[in-house]
C-alpha cells in the first residue's frame, strides 16, 4: 500500500515537472519579448471663429462650435520583430512605432501579434480604432488573421490570409494565395435608398419617402410660418420650425434643422439599416511581393499585397455585396483591392539624412494613406 502511494506521488510530481514544462514551452513561445504598453495624449481643442445665428424673433444666438479636447488612449500587446531601421525612438513604447505590420516579410520566423485598442476624440467626434493580428511566417508559407475597426474613416473587417511564399534570395520574396474577409456592406448607402422610395404609413397609404418623413420617424415635428418678405403685413413666404418629442424647439428653419439636427438622424438610421443586413463575407485572390535591403546608411523596404478582381461573394445577403453595388453604378464589377508600402532611408554623409515613409490601403470604397517625409540635419 505503502509503495502505491509513493508511486502515485511520484508520478504526480513527474507529470507535474512535464507539465510545467510544457506551460514554460508555450509561454515562452507567444510571450518572451511581448512589451504590454498604454498610453495617453491630450492636446486642446480647435478654437472656431465666433458664428452668430439669428432667429425669426430678432433673437441673436452664439452658435460657435465649442470643441472638447482632443484626446487618445492606447493601450495593447505586441509582440512582433523590428526591421533593421525600425529604431526603438524612445525609453517607452507607445504603439505607434512598427509602420510594416502589412508587409509578408519578418526577420524572425514563427508567430507574432499585436494586439491594440484606441480610444480618443478629434474635433468633438469621438472614436475607437481596434487592430488585432496575429502572424505566423516561415519560409514557404505565411498565415495572417487580423481584425481592423477604424472608425475615423468608417472602415471594419475581419480577414484570413493564407499563403505560399517564393523567396528569391535573402532580400526578395514573392507570395500567392488566398484571403476570406468579413464585413458590412460597402458602396450602399440605406439613405439614398430611403430617399424618394416608395413607403407606407399607419393608415395604408404609399407615399414617395422625402428628408422631412425620416425626421418624423424620429419623433421631430415641423411647425409652419409666414414669412413677410416686403413688409407690407401680408406674409409671402413660408418656413417651418421645428421641436423634438419633449416639445422643445430645436431649430428655427428647415436649413437651420438640416445643418444642425439631420446628420444625427441620417447616421443613426444608415446604422441601423447596416445591422439588419448582417455580416457579408468575400473570398479573394491574392498575390504579394516583398522587398528588404538595410545598411546602416541606406535602406529600402517595399510591399505589396493586391486582390486583382478576382473575388467571390461567400456570406450573407449577395444583393448588398460590392459586385452588386459596381454593377449597379454600371462600373466594372472586377475591382482591385490593394496595400502597397515603401520605407525609404538614406544618410548623407555623417551629418544629414533623409526618409520617406509612405502606405497605401484600398479595400472596397475606403482609402486610407499615410505619409511621412523629412530630412534630418545633425550640427
């Protein structure tokens, strides 16, 4: 009896060394050198010329926009290789260093992610971006999940990319393959369908939908009056005010309810019309090349990956894909979606150098660039 105990705890105690082996193993892979970062900026607010509205009363109102700082908050896990002149720049990382996430080339091989979450506020608009990949490159073969919500230019994806990779030496690479992204219906617009179309009211009867029965919808009410253009005591002109479901008067005009009022109810409803239409899914073609040289006085990296029109409607309701969309604008329906990326850096001398930095997105009807070009001079 005695010799089972001793034996079973023996055998606990080894499976727990393996164990703990094993946890150590897969720590290590996907967390040794991963940096946790968080970070926050704030910066004031644009000042707007003083603007005065006056109402139909005489009443003179300051409409100046008063804007709230600007803010973002970062914080995120990464754990991803920096190419020869992604110089760590500071002490800290703030996340927004590594300008090569897209490219199919890494100096390491084997997995990598970052994981990153924004939250701010420009010019009173708020936002929150999220970008979550993970990656794992090896010599022939790459695979890329990644989830991006950019919320600054409206655009949200999930995206699978599985591919085969041709290195040509140390420096060139070439790659083929395929991408699965999910998404919410790009090109349509559910306003400009709800507008003019053909509608129904609580009593049965059609009417051709106008911008003033959405407001409706809306719990806003228009309230007419004349308008005495000549002063002559009899009105010749006709305007509306208009009050919200509480009875408050929110705009004194049908311009001053349109500027001030109707984009809120223009965004909620493209909104919600967008959430009854679901997720759709594409299924692309994909080719890419990636080029990389680095010297310390000179370096070159270049991307590109391209879906050249060759995709297939795979989720959801194919009346609302972007094939549709093209065909129905009478625009070619074999679109080309594309991200293409060039990091240039040369040092002249010892004392005077120059960079560019430059990246280009196109997925759907989003574009996205960003640029960056200087020359540093050291006395």
């Amino acid at each position: 009896m005695i010799k089972k105990i001793i034996l079973i705890v023996a055998a606990m105690l080894l499976s727990s060394s393996v164990n703990s082996q094993i946890l150590k193993k897969a720590y290590n892979k996907v967390f040794k050198y991963a940096t946790v970062y968080g970070t926050y900026t704030q910066e004031d607010g644009f000042e707007a010329p003083p603007q005065y509205f006056v109402t139909q009363k005489g009443e003179v109102v300051n409409i100046t926009p008063e804007w709230d700082v600007d803010y973002q908050v970062t914080y995120g896990i990464r754990k991803m290789s920096r190419l020869g002149y992604e110089k760590k720049p500071g002490e800290f990382f703030t996340g927004e260093e590594q300008v090569s996430l897209n490219s199919n080339y890494s100096e390491v091989k084997g997995l990598e992610y970052i994981l990153q979450y924004d939250k701010g506020r420009v010019h009173n608009r708020e936002y929150i971006n999220e970008k979550y990949l993970v990656r794992w490159i090896s010599k022939w073969w790459s695979l890329k999940g990644e989830y991006l919500k950019n919320e600054k230019i409206q655009l949200n994806y999930k995206s699978a990319d599985l591919r085969f990779r041709v290195p040509i030496g140390k420096r060139l690479s070439f790659s083929i393959g395929g991408m699965v992204r999910t998404h919410r219906p790009y090109g349509f617009l559910p306003i400009d369908e709800y507008l003019g179309s053909e509608q129904i009211d609580d009593d049965g009867n059609t009417y051709e939908a106008r911008w003033w029965h959405l407001a409706y919808n809306y719990n806003y009410e228009d309230h007419a009056y004349g308008i005495d253009n000549n002063f002559d005591g009899i009105p010749d002109g006709i305007d509306w005010w208009w009050s919200n479901e509480n009875g408050d008067r929110v705009a004194d005009t049908d311009l001053d309810f349109r500027r001030n009022i109707y984009g809120g109810i223009v965004n909620d409803y493209n909104k919600r019309e967008f959430n009854k239409i679901g997720t759709l899914g594409t299924l692309s073609a994909v080719v890419g090349a990636d080029y990389y040289f680095y010297r310390d006085n000179f370096w070159i990296h270049s991307w590109a990956s391209v879906m050249p029109g060759y995709h297939k409607h795979i989720i959801g309701d194919e009346e609302y894909s972007y094939e549709v969309f093209l065909a129905d604008d009478g625009m070619n329906t074999k679109w080309t979606d594309y991200n293409i990326g060039l990091n240039f850096g040369l040092k002249l001398w010892r004392r005077i150098g120059i960079f560019t930095e430059y990246e280009i997105t196109k997925f759907w009807d989003k574009k996205m660039s960003n640029l960056k070009a200087g020359i540093n001079v050291r006395l």
